[in-house]
C-alpha cells in the first residue's frame, strides 16, 4: 500500500511539473510570438526610414545638381556680359584714339596756319 500511494505521489507531481512546464512553455511562446511582432515592427520602420532617407538624399541630389547647373549658366551669362563690356570698350578706345589723332592733326594745321600768318 505504501509502494503505491508514493507511486501516485509521484505520478501527481510529475503531471504537476509537467502542466507547470506546459504553462512556462506556453508564456514562453506568448513572449517569442510578441517579440517577434515587435521585430518586424521594428523592421518595417527601419524600412520606411530608409526609403525616406533615401528619398531625401536623392531630393537632395537633384536640388544640387539644378544648383550647379544654374551657377553655370550664370557663369556663361557672366562671361559673355564680360566679353561685350570688353568690346565696348574696345570700341571706345579706338573711337577716343581717333578723335585724340584728328585733335592733334587739327592742332597742327592751325599750328601751320598762325605760323604761316605770322611769317606774312
């Protein structure tokens, strides 16, 4: 009799260790199941982040290269204003050289004049 009520004894805390091993197990994979909801939260965020990211930097990418076009077309504006100032003034100083040689011609005609006045 006493063999078997320690058997028993034995048998109802085996199926006791076992409903509570159940039990954690259960928590276990309640916890696993969680985690791994939270992961690919976390993985779909990181995701979207980097698509943003990415954007940006390609929002960012065309913004500097429309930048660098627009300084290059305000160089070649800026040199061709340049090149026309320079052929103005170009101009100016051929029509100024001009105007100082007919002076000096005028100035030595009348020059002759008065000394030929003078010598009558």
């Amino acid at each position: 009799l006493s063999a078997a009520t320690e058997k028993n004894l034995q048998s109802s805390s085996d199926q006791e260790t076992l409903a509570s091993l159940q039990g954690e197990l259960s928590h276990l994979n309640e916890v696993i199941g969680r985690l791994e909801n939270e992961n690919k939260h976390l993985h779909e965020n990181y995701e979207r982040k980097l698509g943003e990211k990415a954007a940006d930097i390609e929002t960012l990418e065309l913004e500097q290269q429309n930048q660098v076009e627009q300084i290059a077309l305000e160089r070649k504006r800026l040199i061709t204003q340049c090149e026309q100032k320079e052929d103005e003034l170009r101009e100016y100083v051929e029509k100024q050289s001009l105007y100082v040689e007919d002076i000096k011609n005028y100035k030595q005609k009348l020059d002759q004049q008065q000394s030929d006045f003078e010598e009558q």
